[in-house]
C-alpha cells in the first residue's frame, strides 16, 4: 500500500488537529465535572436523607474516545435508600429536586430532567452535564440499575467495569483508542451525508474491541480503519460479538435481533437491540464504500487524488 500522498502520520496530524478532543479541554470538563461531584458530596454531607453512594464520570470522555465536538459529559450517579422512587419519571424529579436544592444558584433551566437522566447546564462553559441516576443495592463490584438511553427501561449496568473493559484494551494497544475516534468521526460524517444513518459510540467500541481481541492491530491507521470496514462489509453485521471478560458465553441468553452485540458487562443486554436489518445493512453500505475509498486512496497517484478519496472517509474537513 502507498502511503507517498497520505501517510500514516498525517491521518494523527488530522486526528489531532480536527478529530480529538484536545487535552486541554478534556481536562477542563473533568474538572468541571469533579466540581459538580465535590459541590453534591458537601450537600450529601449536610443532608444524610440522600443516599448518595458514588458519582463517576463515564461515557467517551472517561473513556478516552471522545471527539472534538463534545458538548456533554455523562456522569453516573449511584443511589440507593428506601425512600428513592423506584418510577423513573419520579426518580429523575427527585434527582432534579436534589440537584437543584445543592446548586440554589442555578436558574430552573439549568436543571431539566430529561428521558433517561438530568442535564445540569452551565452556562459559562456552555457545558452541559448528564447526570444518570443508578439504582444501588450495595452490590461489590458496582452493578446497578440506569434508565436505558434507547427505551427509558431500566437495564443493569456497571460503570467501573464499563471502564476497564476499555482501560484493559488501551493497556494492549496504545492505538486503540484513536482509531476509535477515527471510526466515530467517520460516523459522524455518514450522518450528514446518508439521511437515516446510525451507528452508536457504544457498538463502534466493542466492534473495535473485538477486532483487538482477535489480534488485529491499529499501530497504521488507514489498515486499523480497514480493519473495521473489512469486519462490517464481510459479517455483514450478522455475526454475535460477545466478551468473556465479566461471564461465560454459556450466560449468554438467545437474542433474536438482527445485529448482536452483547454489552461486556450484561450478557442479557443487546447493545444494538433497536437496530432494523434495514439499518444494519446501511451500515454495512456505507462500510463498503469507505473501504473502497480507503483503497482507492492508497493506490492513488496524485495528493489530489489521494485526498479527494480520504474525504469520501471523512468529509470536505480533510486536508493535508
């Protein structure tokens, strides 16, 4: 494969100029999150009745895959007590009422419950934090009850281990997770081009991680991002992706959706459950192409050329 017009390096120095979350900036959010975290603690402190366990920052800026274009942190908010509402419209208002009582100086529409957690908007930064309510029963390793982001049903989770589950496979692989991010702006961009396209962060990880487990390798990032089209285009998203790290594949129940892809902390949870064979084989469209254009781009001839196929990948933000 050539790599005279568009090398390796220059897909990082695209992935550090337009694609990642800058150092910097994610620092910022964490502080800004541990504040919000802080503030809460001293209010818990003074008023015992809300039964506070842990607050954990989560999603892809815990994870280390988050893009540049980040407006909101997710924070997990473990809760447990006989007096939390088991409803989760009542126990989104009850955290909301907390939430408000611990920031007074905050105007009501910087506090608003939402489907599945309460957004805490600071209006400074322009920040907005998700704050996900998890039902605690004082299990060791973490696991609780969230409100599902697809449905509003609540589906067992466990946070820390969501965590190391990425944490074990960065430690194999100190690529990993840039390719994600690569993959996830090239989502991005299938969004804006391909009316109907979805592709959530949570499945492009686990295809990833798959991927890694298998023994692919992201150290090139146009044959890591081949890696991930040839995987689509070839399953044609047909097969189960599962993990053994936390249960055995015999815990797995029968899931009868079109893609399986079975969260690493919950084998009862399809992580693409909601997903129509309609929108597998989009997916799976639009793989093929970025794996052509990936191809064509590597047998190019001119930097004209080259990059004119790159931005098939990802967009008219592509330059070198």
């Amino acid at each position: 494969m050539s790599r005279e017009h568009v090398s390796h390096d220059d897909i990082e120095k695209f992935a550090k100029d337009r694609v990642n979350l800058p150092k910097e900036w994610a620092d910022e959010y964490r502080a800004q999150a541990k504040r919000l975290r802080d503030k809460l603690s001293t209010y818990v402190s003074e008023h015992p009745d809300f039964t506070l366990k842990k607050m954990l920052i989560s999603g892809s800026l815990a994870k280390g895959t988050a893009l540049r274009t980040l407006n909101d942190i997710d924070v997990a908010c473990y809760i447990s007590g006989a007096d939390v509402p088991q409803d989760i419209e009542e126990l989104l208002e009850y955290l909301a009422e907390k939430l408000r009582s611990a920031f007074p100086n905050f105007t009501p529409d910087q506090v608003k419950p939402q489907t599945y957690c309460v957004t805490v908007s600071f209006k400074g930064s322009g920040l907005d934090v998700d704050i996900v309510p998890i039902l605690y029963d004082g299990d060791p390793d973490w696991y609780g009850n969230l409100v599902s982001q697809e449905d509003g049903s609540f589906l067992e989770t466990c946070i820390p281990r969501h965590l190391e589950f990425i944490r074990t496979r960065k430690a194999k692989d100190a690529d990993f997770s840039q390719v994600i991010r690569l993959a996830k702006y090239w989502v991005k961009n299938m969004k804006t081009e391909r009316d109907g396209f979805r592709l959530k962060s949570f499945m492009v990880e686990l295809i990833m991680a798959k991927l890694l487990d298998e023994g692919k390798k992201f150290n090139d990032y146009p044959e890591g991002l081949q890696h991930f089209f040839s995987y689509l285009a070839t399953s044609n998203l047909t097969d189960i992706i599962y993990f053994t790290d936390y249960y055995k594949k015999g815990d797995i129940p029968t899931h009868s959706e079109p893609i399986k892809i079975i969260d690493p902390v919950n084998p009862k949870n399809n992580a693409s459950k909601l997903y129509t064979r309609k929108q597998a084989d989009m997916i799976v469209d639009a793989a093929l192409d970025a794996g052509d254009a990936i191809d064509a781009a590597l047998a190019a001839t001119t930097k004209e050329k080259t990059v004119y196929y790159w931005q098939k990948v990802f967009g008219s933000t592509f330059q070198i």
